[in-house]
C-alpha cells in the first residue's frame, strides 16, 4: 500500500480531531473539518468503487453495487446537509414597529380542524383570541371545521369566532383552507393545525417582516408541549428533544439563507396576494405544505424563517401514529416530486432546486438504511459478500471517514442532535419509509390525507407487534451474525470467510444491534393518564376551603384541568373544595387527592365549572405564554443514559406492580 496514501489519510484523521476540539470555539475551523469530511469520504467511495466489488458470484456483485449506491446516496445527502450549515444564518429580528404610519395589515387566522377533540380546538381558538396586535379589530379567527360538527359550531359561537364548513370536501386541508379563502378578506393569513396553540406574542414576533412588500410568507418552527414518543416510551424526557427539534430550529433557520425554508403546514403567515399568485393552497398531493412553499419561492416570492418558538402543540403521542404520519410524508413527498420536480419548475434558483431535491431524497434513506442494516447480515448469515477488501485497507480508507462523518456531524449539530441519536431514529423507522417510497413510487398510490391522532390517553402498557416485528426480525439476524462472527473468531466453528472480513462485519453488527435494540423499545407504549400536559407555575395564591379561610399555596404546576398546590400551613386537614382567585378571576376547584411533604401539605386539585375568563387566563399563562417567558429545554442526547434509565424505569414499574 502507498506510503503517500497512508501519510494523507493519517493527516486527516489528525485534523479531524483538532478540528472537532476547537471547532465550536472557531467557526472556520468547523468549515475545514467539513472540507476535510469530504475528502476521506470522497476517498473512500473512490477506493470503494474502484477495487471492493467482490466478485465470487452474481449475487455478492448485486449486493455489493446496491450498498455502494447506497452509500453514495447518504454522502449526497450529506453535501447538501453541509453546504447549507457552512455558514451560520440567523434572520435578523423585525418587529412591528417598523409600520411607522401605524398601518398595520389586518389578519385572518384560519384553525384547519376535522376531528380532534373540541377540548383541544378549544385551547387553540382561545389563545389565537389572546394574541396581541396594535389593532385587534385587524385580526378575524376562521375555525375550518372539515367535520362540519355541530359541538364546533356551538364552540364557536360561544368563543365569537366564524365557523367554516363547506358542502364538499375535496383536496382534504388544501381544500378547506382554499374554501376559507373565499369566505376571509385579510391582507395577511395565519394557518394553525387544530393543536397548535399561538403564543400571546405570535403577530408581534411576524408580522412585521411583511412590512417588506416582497415577503410571500414566514415560517416559524412547529414545537410540542407534550412528549413524543421517543422521549415517553424511552424514558428519556429530560435527556432528548423531540426528534423533530433539529429539522425544525437548526435546518429550517440554514435553508432560510437560500429562501428556501420550507412550509410545514401551520404555524406560518402568508400574503393573501402571494397565494392568490399560486391560485392558493396546492392541491392534488398529501404534503400540501412543502408544493406551497416551493410554488410560492418559484414566484420569486421572499420567505423566510424565525427561529422563535411562537406557537406549540400535540407530537404523535403512540410509535404507531408516528409511524403513520412519517409514512404520509414520505408518500406525499413522492408525490410533489411526480407533480412537481423541483427541476422541472420553473423560477427556482439552483440552491432552492437542490434543496427542495434533498428534501425529497431524504425519504429514500430508509431504504439506504435497510441496506446498511442488512449488509452484514447476509455476510455472516448468509454467506453473500457485498464488499471484498483486506483488513488494512478497510482502516486506512474507511476509518478516517467514519471518524470524519461522526465528529463533523456532532459538531455541526451543536449538541441538538448526535450521529447515534439520528441512527436510532433512522432505524426504528427505516423499514416502514422504504415501504411507503417504494409502493408510492412504483405501485399504486395512496392518496387518501389522514390526520394525525392527538390527546391520546391510554391507561395500560402494551408492546405494539405491528409496528415491532421489522425491527425484531432484523434484531434477531443481527444477534444470529455477531454469534456466528464471534465463534468462527475464536475458531469455535470453522469460518468460510477469512477473518479480515469478519472483523468490520462483527463491528457493524453491534453498531447496528445497539440502535436496534433500542428501537425495539419504542413500541413498548407506556400508559398516558393525563389529558393534559401539566406547566410549571410558581403562583402564590389565597385558598378558601370550605372548612378553613386564606390558606396561603403556591400553585407548583397546572392546566385547564388541575393543579398541584403546595399548602404554606401545618394544618392536615382533609380537604374537599375550594376556591382562589387571581387579578379579580375566581377558580372553583375540587381537591382529589392530598399528601403530606416535608413541613406542609401537598394537594392534587381539579377545576370545576371554570367560566370563560378562569380558563383564558390559564391558557395565556401556560400553552400561550409569551415566548419571551418560555426557555428552551437543555439535552444531553447521552444515550447510555436511555439504556440504563429504561431498565431502572421499567423494573421499578414492575415491582410496583
């Protein structure tokens, strides 16, 4: 081997790491350790194609072409990811009091709802009534009721605001939000799913980069209140993001400096006129938002992003509906790139093409990674090569790649997101998006639009088969491999391979059994008692009990529904109802349970028979509290921490059983 070559990848994998050490402290040493990933890895994919196809038998020779395009397909995906972090981009603030003039454009707000639960519709209409504008008769809120339900009439009545239904239902949101066009007038218009609740401070944080005449439409990151299902099932609240946290703060905010952040169907103002120049909503595909957005920018329409959380809803709540949504993007993602190819569109610039093509190839990288899970499974299962190299050549060619891939990516991330922590996702839904690209693409199409479930509750554990056997399956064949690998090692079993082959494919078997297995948790759904998510508060209040007066608490957390109250008195007695008030407003409430913690009693309480102004009130101090009040959450993303968190969760769940 080339003494030239094994001194330039050895001065890689040297910069690499220096790199990696003081890239978060040097920007541009970030920009050279992603130059430098993309050397080794050009390197390595040249050495890949030019000397590993193995050649012992047609099949191996299929199996090895399909894992170097694979391979290829992730490094394209990679350049892409790269080119729009290399340079940071953050929109500069523009607040409304850019209207000098005091002219402020008025505001339609449209909720698209179909079948979510009038409480959850409730709290959404609510905090949109609460937003603050200069000129509030400017703003009309429109609920887009396609479930034309008489309850959400009543709601709406009730609230003062217009209810939208419409004859026919064709289009599914597309066409609810075009028919709610037809019925509003404002210059600017708000789209909310049904469980987004806005911010108080919504308009003030967006409007006014419409002051830009040019503006087409602002996109602000959709955010969750309640855990999402990699969080709940993996006990690990505190220690990961929801898992679409970094599309939604890191990716959306870099494409924003090509004008190519995306639309991802709520939590976004549009100029009416911009819409109308695209004839509205686009139709005829699943993943209305992305066509939109795209057919907006190819208008030659600014967009743009900010990165404030302004508005936060209701994650899938089970893995299965998780699942479902995913499978609706992937499909719908194949089906705007039928309808329209981001090449074929006219008006893009050469970034926005590459960009809206990235989007569309990232949902082929469940297939890729069925690919690189299934690679050394039919090598120490099946006996089929998909690469024939030496042992050598794979550490002076692989090696600085691999180490190369995972730092540049850690790096780049800022700690929003890991290499492990992506493979995991990747891997617990990989067989279920190569299905949906693979039949969207070439069988028959879905294109029924189906609603994501939210407010699920659920009193019992169960371990959802449906959606764990693909992953079990390829958990078991991994597990059977590492066994096979590790006995012909030690010579316990004769090995019809040579050793050098075995080495990479038994280190590739615990990577990939590591994320599976953990992937083989997530369809363990842990019951979710509470119909809403619970917000920490600090608010001292006076209590009258029925039995005793002005009984000092500090209300500790709390919802629309209830509260936890910690009672400055060494009274125990037995609480039954009560009362407090706030600025003049009267909360009734019934105590449900009651215990005691260190010096003062602690009690759980449900509100009872809560007028208008109680549960408003609620409602803009805790889902609809300003973001300038509201702190992102720190995550470690330490995944050790996941696995022995799990055990120690579960087995104490059990024995409390």
């Amino acid at each position: 081997m080339s003494t030239l070559i094994l001194s330039i990848e050895g001065t890689l994998l040297l910069l690499t790491i220096v790199c990696f050490g003081l890239g978060r402290k040097y920007h541009f040493l970030k920009q050279v350790l992603i130059i430098i990933y993309i050397i080794t890895m050009m390197i390595y994919l040249g050495w890949r194609i030019g000397w590993t196809i193995p050649t012992n038998s047609i099949f191996s020779i299929i199996l090895g072409v399909i894992l170097i395009l694979a391979e290829i397909g992730g490094f394209c995906l990679s350049l892409v990811f790269y080119r729009i972090f290399y340079k940071k981009f953050h929109r500069p603030i523009q607040k409304l009091d850019v209207y000098k003039d005091g002219h402020y454009p008025s505001v339609d707000v449209l909720i698209a709802t179909y079948n979510e639960e009038v409480t959850i519709l409730k709290r959404s209409i609510v905090a949109a009534l609460s937003m603050k504008y200069p000129s509030q008769e400017l703003v009309n809120i429109y609920v887009c009721d396609d479930g034309s339900r008489g309850e959400v009439n009543q709601l709406c009545q009730e609230l003062g605001v217009h209810h939208v239904v419409r004859a026919t239902h064709e289009h599914a949101k597309a066409g609810n939000l075009n028919h709610a066009l037809t019925v509003s007038q404002g210059e600017l218009v708000v789209t909310m799913d049904a469980d987004m609740v806005p911010r108080t401070d919504f308009l003030e944080m967006t409007i006014g980069y419409f002051h830009n005449p040019k503006m087409g439409f602002i996109q602000t990151p959709q955010t969750f209140f309640n855990d999402d299902p990699y969080q709940f099932n993996l006990f690990a609240t505190n220690t990961i993001g929801n898992d679409q946290d970094f599309f939604m703060r890191g990716i959306e905010q870099q494409k924003d400096a090509f004008n190519a952040a995306m639309y991802v169907g709520s939590n976004a103002i549009f100029r009416r006129v911009a819409l109308d120049s695209i004839g509205g909503f686009a139709t005829g595909v699943i993943t209305e938002d992305m066509a939109t957005g795209m057919l907006l920018q190819a208008k030659k329409w600014e967009t743009g992003f900010v990165n404030e959380n302004l508005a936060s809803g209701l994650a899938p709540e089970t893995f299965g509906d998780l699942i479902k949504q995913r499978d609706r993007w992937a499909r719908g993602n194949i089906q705007v790139a039928k309808k329209w190819h981001p090449w074929r569109v006219k008006g893009l610039n050469l970034m926005q093409r590459v960009i809206y093509t990235d989007g569309i190839h990232y949902w082929f990288s469940g297939i890729y990674k069925l690919v690189f899970l299934m690679a050394p499974i039919f090598f120490l299962v099946f006996g089929q090569y998909s690469l024939q190299t030496s042992f050598s050549q794979i550490l002076v060619f692989w090696l600085p790649s691999f180490v190369a891939s995972q730092l540049t990516f850690n790096l780049v991330s800022e700690k929003r997101q890991t290499v492990m922590l992506s493979n995991i996702y990747e891997t617990a839904t990989a067989p279920f998006m190569a299905y949906g690209v693979f039949n969207e693409l070439f069988f028959k199409s879905k294109q029924k639009f189906a609603v994501t479930r939210k407010g699920v509750n659920s009193e019992d554990s169960f371990y959802n088969w449906r959606t764990a056997w693909p992953i079990i399956v390829l958990l078991v064949l991994s597990l059977l491999g590492l066994v096979r690998g590790i006995l012909f090692i030690f010579g316990v079993w004769d090995s019809p391979f040579p050793k050098e082959g075995i080495y990479i494919n038994i280190f590739w078997l615990f990577y990939n059994s590591f994320s599976l297995i953990l992937a083989s948790y997530l369809s363990n759904e842990r019951p979710r008692l509470r119909k809403s998510e619970r917000f920490i508060a600090n608010q001292t209040v006076l209590i009258n009990f029925n039995e005793q007066k002005n009984i000092r608490g500090e209300i500790l957390d709390w919802n629309e529904d209830g509260a936890r109250i910690a009672l400055m008195t060494e009274n125990v007695s037995k609480y039954t109802h009560g009362i407090f008030e706030i600025n003049g407003i009267q909360f009734n409430f019934k105590c449900v349970w009651q215990h005691q913690n260190k010096d003062s009693p602690i009690i759980g309480i449900t509100f009872e028979n809560l007028d208008i102004l109680a549960y408003e009130y609620i409602i803009q101090n805790t889902y609809a509290q300003a973001s300038t009040k509201y702190e992102d959450s720190q995550y470690s993303n330490r995944l050790w921490h996941i696995v022995v968190k799990w055990w120690i969760d579960t087995l104490r769940r059990r024995k409390a059983h």
